[in-house]
C-alpha cells in the first residue's frame, strides 16, 4: 500500500542495457526500487546506476538486457535545428512535439555549476524528464531536463504612496531546458 509510482523518460544508449536519464530522476532519497518499460511493454529491473553528473543532470542506468535498440548520440546539431521531443507528460505515454533548438547556455543555478544545457521550442511538462530531444534522423540530440516559466514583472499601480498595490503577473513564456547531448557522450564515455 506504499508503493508509488513515478514516471519519467529515458533514452537507450547502448543495446546491452545502458539507458541515459535525468540524475534528478535517479537522485531520490526515498527510491525502493526502479524499473525501466520499453515501448513494445517490456519491463526490466535498474540493476545499477553506473555513473551520474549532477551539473549536467545525466545518468546512466544498467537493466539486464541484452539486444535492445539503441538511439545514436550526436552532439553536433546547432541552434535554429529543428528537432522533435518524445516523452510521457503527465502519465500521458507517447507524445510527440517538434520546435527547434534555440539556444545552448550556461545555467547559472548552484548545483549546476555553469554546465552547457540547450533550449529547444518543443513542448514538454512534467513527467518528461529524460526524454529524448530528436534530430530529423532519430538521432538523439539532447534529453528532456526541466522547465523555467518567464512571468512578467509586477509593477506598482497606485493614486498615492500609501497605497501601492503590486498589478498580476502573467506567464509570457515557457523556457525548455535540455541535458545536451555532449553531456550524455561524457558521461558514457566514463562509465
């Protein structure tokens, strides 16, 4: 009866098991156990976890199996690309949107340290993470990592000083975070 289920993405790095994912997925205090579900509903126990980078939000994972289809990596792709996210929103398995990449950039949080992320204009939520960032080809590019919403400033509409009053913000955009590809050939690279 303690069981929960939570979902994200990941991405099949290597036919023997190695899948890449979000080292936020991974980096749960409270995980009992964790399992991979391919697309044709195959399931496969995590066995390990053999290497993560924190900054970059990558991991990579170990399931016992052997002969699964792996996705090529490329980290070549600039901005103005087009590419194509694929990812579970919301329990929502299997959705598909297209943007392009906007942007790469240093993200400046803490615990990121300045690592390289992209943005892309694909559209994702929560339940993505992980999740493949696509070229024309089928190539990953990149790897679903967070959002960060851009509201507009509140300012100050008043008749006298005493009575200021903050207006409503709004949303105006959503930014699309992206692992990037480079990060998850790194990491593969060290395991």
């Amino acid at each position: 009866p303690r069981w929960h289920c939570t979902l994200a993405s990941g991405v099949i790095v290597d036919s023997d098991g190695v899948i890449a994912t979000n080292h936020h997925v991974v980096a749960g205090e409270t995980a009992e156990a964790m399992g991979v579900m391919t697309a044709d509903g195959r399931f496969f126990p995590v066995i390990e976890i053999l290497a993560a980078n924190k900054s970059t939000d990558v991991a990579l994972l170990r399931v016992d199996a052997k002969g699964l289809t792996a996705l090529p990596v490329r980290d070549d792709l600039g901005a103005g690309a087009a590419i194509y996210c694929y990812s579970h929103p919301a329990n929502s398995f299997g959705c598909l949107s297209e943007g392009i990449i906007t942007r790469y950039f240093k993200m400046n949080e803490p615990e990121r340290n300045g690592a390289v992320f992209m943005q892309t204009t694909a559209d994702y939520a929560r339940g993505s993470s992980g999740g493949p960032i696509l070229d024309h080809y089928g190539n990953a590019v990149g790897m679903v990592a967070s959002t960060s919403p851009v509201f507009t400033s509140p300012t100050l509409t008043h008749t006298t000083t005493k009575d200021a009053k903050p207006t409503t913000t709004s949303q105006q955009m959503v930014r699309h975070n992206c692992a990037t590809a480079r990060a998850i050939l790194q990491l593969t690279r060290a395991k």
